[in-house]
C-alpha cells in the first residue's frame, strides 16, 4: 500500500555489515576477528553484541546471522545472543573494554546500536 501523504519516510532495513562494523569499532576490534576463532573475552563479547543486535535490527534468522559471522552453527550465535540479553536484564556490566573501564551492558548496545543505524543515512 503506498504511504499517506506527509508520512515519515519508511526505515531501511540495516544492513548485516553495518551492525558488525560498529561492533568492531566500538570494542575496537578487526573484522577479521570478529569473524575468526578466537575465544579472547572482547572477541566473544563482540560476537555476542553482533549476534543481539542483528536479531535485533534485521529481520535475519538464526543460522543467517551464523552465517554473518562466520560461524558454522546458528546455536553458537544463539547462545551468545542469549548471554547478551542475560546482561541486559541483570543490567550487568563489561569489563572486556581495559580502555573505558566498566562499561554498563546497556551503553554499550545503544552505542553500537545508534551507530549502525546511523551508518543507514550516510
């Protein structure tokens, strides 16, 4: 159905890149990381972000976000996504950031998820 006139303009869907590149800059961290197999605790932390916030703000399913990030299995993503939103709840803090001190779980997902929003309009 087309809009009525004077309506916002629809949102774009935002692209699976988007999201994980404001994951890697926020917790300052390569791509190729991010995608590769390293359990260090920012790298898990940023698969956990990633894995949350592309359920979040793509209409993806499980084993596509598995897919974007690199993984072989969909219940990996799953469950760090899972953990993500355990912190979110517990209103947890992270501590994987050595350069911002304690960070609130909260922040860091609006940080991350205001950016690759922001990336749709540049």
């Amino acid at each position: 159905a087309p809009r009525p006139p004077g309506a916002p303009p629809a949102p774009r869907p935002v692209r699976p890149a988007d999201v994980v590149n404001a994951v890697c800059e926020a917790l300052n961290i390569p791509r190729h990381e991010l995608l590769g197999n390293s359990r260090h605790r920012r790298i898990t932390l940023a698969r956990g972000v990633s894995a949350y916030l592309l359920r979040d703000l793509t209409t993806l399913s499980w084993p596509e976000i598995a897919h974007q990030l690199g993984r072989e299995r969909h219940s990996t993503v799953h469950g760090a996504a899972k953990r993500i939103t355990k912190a979110l709840e517990l209103d947890e803090s992270t501590h994987s950031l050595p350069e911002q001190g304690e960070v609130p779980m909260r922040l860091l997902i609006d940080r991350v998820r205001r950016s690759a929003l922001q990336a749709e309009r540049r």
